[in-house]
C-alpha cells in the first residue's frame, strides 16, 4: 500500500467479506464524493456565485445561505445509490425517506459555519451515521442516542480540504488531494492532548451565562495566579468544524454552554447532526464530550433538531468544567476553600 492509502483503500480494508461494513463505507464514500464538489464550490469563492447570499430560514429559525442549500443537494443526490433509508439534515425540516428498507440513516449539518463563507474562514460538513430502526414500519426513526453512531465524521474546507473520520476504532484524519480528487490517509490515529491552556468560547455572551461558566473561564483569566496556576490563550472561530479541527490538532477545549437568553436556555448546537459525530469523533481521540454535567453520546433525542450545550475537548479540561458545575451554585457563590484550591488540576 502506498505511503498515504485513499479513502477507499482503507475502507475496504476495514470492510472486508462483512456485508453491514461495506454498507457504511459506501455510504461515507458517497457522502465524501459530495464533499469533493462542494470543496470545489468553497474554493471559487465568488468566482462560484453569491454563495453567502441569504436565502431564508432554515425549520429551526436559522438564516440559510445559497451554500446551505447547495451543499444539501450535493449530498441528497450523491447518497440516492447508497444503502440509506432516511436522511436528516439541518436544512430539511422533516426527515428525508430515500431507499425504506435499506440499514442505514444519515444525519448532516450540510454546511456549518456558513455564517463564515464571505470571510473566507473554514466551514465544514458533518455527519452521521445510524443503524436503520423499521419499528412500526417507520422508515425514519431517529431517536437514538449518539452511542447506537456506527461511523461519523466532518470534511473542513480550509487552507487543505480534511476529512476527520471514525467507524468506532480511533479517529484517522484524511486530506484531499486536489490533484487526484481522493481523500488519502495522513493521520491513522488522532489523540488529543489529555491537558490544554487553551479555550474557545463567545466572550461576548458573559453577561448571560450562569455562574458555573462564569467561574470556570474567571480562573482561566487569572492565569497563573488563579487556581488553575497556568496562562491560558482563548479561541473563537464561531464555525464548530474548526473549532473541532484545531482541538483534534493541538488540544483545547470548546465551550457552548446554555444561557439566559431566550432560545439559548438549553443551548445552540444541534444534538442529532452536530454533537452527536463530533462528540463520537472527540471520544475515539481521547478527548471527552459532555454539557457539563452529562455525557453527550447518552442523551436520549427528543426531536431531530433539539438543541443542547457542549463543552468538548482534551479530557482533564473538560473533567475540570465538570468540577465546576458539581462545586459552584449558579450565582457563583464559592465555598472559601475554593478560592484557593488547586486540587482541581493534578
């Protein structure tokens, strides 16, 4: 094999003879074929169109851009052969039926951070992949908690186009070669870092958080006189694919809590399509995904599009927000031994 296999190589090495394997990696195939075109599309720029131009409202109230769209369509079309019985996407307000009886369903963020697509900064596609449940004869039950993911992944448009990968044994990285148009292999198994001084979270919104958040990033202000004894750097890209790539690189620990503004009380992020995969990718690294005070892959959906916070990233970090909420009242009252603790870094 050569020094960086392709995308396909390495899944039908995966798969072999086991026919609910190949059913996943012709699926991610599909899916990746339409994240080469829409990394086409990335590219141009406005050579492509007004691909930022808003085009409405997405179910969930969000402003969709003509990209949003677009790349919806690319993957609808590209996943019509595979073994796919529902798709989900951000974009669609009800659940998709493609092929009834076929195993598998796909959930997507088509194009998240495109809120970012005329600045020229990285968005991404995301995805995931479930086992088909036919109860009832319903061809699209989704209400599965992120543990029942059989494979997940997100494709950054960035400097490089990456796919970052998982079929629930590690989490590989793939970059595009734009000569070839295939994904090859380049990083067979991510760990991120345990520990990290580096956070991303929107300051902007400090006013509205509770005392739990508050606290927490407080003592990364302090620096190394605080509780934590270390200088830290804080990140905001505002697309959650970029945020995720930069942890998966370096470490870090993301940061999108619910607050008291009306709509955010149980936070932004949409559980089915975006914590879920990027929280599986996250764990197979090493790294941990929770909301604070529960693991994100054991939520139980309610609906397709439900919101939830996250706090993702290197593992004693998020360990250490978890203190925070299980030691501080929300009116970020601290017992006075807390003021000085250091037993919350080991």
């Amino acid at each position: 094999m050569s020094e960086f296999p392709t995308l396909k190589q390495q899944l039908a090495e995966w798969a072999e003879a086991s026919q609910d394997r190949q059913a996943i990696a012709q699926t991610i195939e599909a899916i990746t074929e339409a994240c080469i075109e829409i990394s086409a599309l990335v590219a141009r720029g406005p050579l492509a169109g007004e691909l930022g131009a808003e085009e409405g409202d997405n179910a969930d109230g969000d402003t969709q851009k003509a990209l949003d769209l677009i790349a919806n369509d690319l993957i609808i079309e590209a996943i019509q052969d595979a073994p796919v019985a529902c798709l989900v996407s951000e974009e669609l307000e009800e659940p998709f039926p493609l092929h009834k009886d076929a195993g598998l369903y796909v959930a997507t963020d088509p194009l998240d951070g495109s809120s970012n697509i005329d600045t020229n900064v990285s968005v991404g596609t995301i995805f995931s992949i479930l086992p088909a449940l036919h109860n009832n004869g319903d061809s699209c039950e989704l209400m599965q908690p992120g543990t029942a993911q059989l494979a997940a992944g997100y494709v950054i448009y960035g400097p490089q186009t990456a796919l970052v990968l998982t079929v629930g044994d590690g989490t590989m990285v793939f970059t595009l070669d734009p000569l070839s148009r295939e994904f090859r292999l380049t990083t067979a198994s991510v760990a991120i870092f345990t520990d990290t001084t580096e956070f991303a979270i929107n300051s902007s919104n400090s006013r509205q958080w509770d005392g739990h958040i508050k606290a927490y990033v407080d003592d990364c202000l302090k620096g190394e006189e605080g509780p934590h004894g270390a200088n830290y750097n804080m990140r905001w890209i505002a697309s959650l694919v970029a945020e995720c790539h930069r942890i998966v690189s370096r470490g870090g620990i993301f940061l999108y809590p619910g607050d008291i503004r009306q709509g955010y009380g149980t936070g932004r992020l949409r559980l089915v399509y975006e914590c879920n995969p990027i929280a599986f990718l996250v764990e197979q690294a090493g790294g941990a995904a929770t909301t604070g005070t529960q693991r994100i892959l054991e939520i139980q959906p309610q609906n397709i599009h439900e919101r939830v916070p996250m706090i993702f990233g290197s593992l004693h970090e998020v360990e250490l927000v978890g203190q925070y909420y299980a030691d501080l009242n929300p009116y970020h009252e601290r017992p006075q031994l807390f003021g000085n603790r250091s037993l919350l870094r080991n």
